[in-house]
C-alpha cells in the first residue's frame, strides 16, 4: 500500500503555482553612493570678490579710532569674570552702564541654594571692564536673600 500512495504522488502532477516576480532594483555599490553624494554635496565655493581701495579710503580706515564693542558682548564677559571668580554660576545680569574707561556690569549670583527657594541666598556683583573687555575691578556689592521684601 505504501507503493500506491508513493506512485500516486509521483505520477500526480499539480501545475506550478505562478509567483509574481518582484522587481527589486539592484543595489548601488557604498563607492558609487558616496561619490555620488559627494559630487553633489561639494561645491566650489563662490568667488571672493575684490574692491580696490582708494588711498584717501584706506587713509580715512587707518585714523579711525577703535571700533567700540557691545554691552551684549561685555555682560557675557563680566558673567564669565564673575564665575571664574566665585566658581557659583551666575543667573544674570542686572545692570550694565558705560562708564568713562569702560563698562560697570551687576551680575546676581545665587550663593547659597536653600528649600524653599524664597530663601536663598542672592548676591550682586559689580564687574568693571575696559573697552577690551579686560577685568579693571570686581566687588560683591549687595547680598540678600531671594524672597525678602525690599532687598532691591
């Protein structure tokens, strides 16, 4: 009986099954990819263009005196003096004023964190600057706790 059966299955024949072929695209080599990204991402850079200067122009460029900098740029370096000073992070900067020979800056520190925050520790600092941004003074002028009424 094992005979029949196998004759059986050898002899049916069942027509194949058609199977969609699938279209994949053929894989583009890593070498090929990145040339190709490379020639589109590089680009000459654009020509520099040149001015010619006239003598009285560079004349007048040459006797012009020192191109001021900002406040923006000196409260940055007066919060960098007063970290590198007290090693406390500071929040903020209060004031800033040109002075005669510079800039005056206030800085507020926090000094001492406590719970709850209405009770930290607070200071101001008074940093003075040249034009240069170069530190002339440096003075803890104010120190209060954070939620006390007045301490302005």
């Amino acid at each position: 009986m094992a005979e029949t059966t196998a004759t059986k299955k050898a002899g049916s024949k069942r027509p194949a099954k058609k199977t969609s072929a699938k279209k994949t695209p053929a894989k583009k080599s890593s070498a090929t990819t990145s040339s190709a990204r490379k020639a589109t991402t590089e680009k000459a850079p654009p020509a520099k263009k040149t001015t010619r200067r006239s003598s009285a122009q560079a004349k007048a460029s040459a006797e012009a005196p020192p191109q001021r900098t900002s406040g923006a740029r000196m409260a940055g370096a007066a919060r960098e003096v007063v970290q590198s000073m007290t090693g406390k992070t500071p929040e903020s900067v209060t004031g800033i004023e040109r002075a005669d020979e510079g800039w005056r800056v206030a800085v507020e520190v926090l000094e001492m964190e406590r719970i709850p925050s209405t009770t930290d520790v607070m200071a101001t600092y008074q940093v003075t600057l040249d034009d240069r941004g170069e530190l002339q003074g440096y003075q803890r002028v104010h120190r209060y706790v954070r939620g006390k009424p007045g301490d302005e």
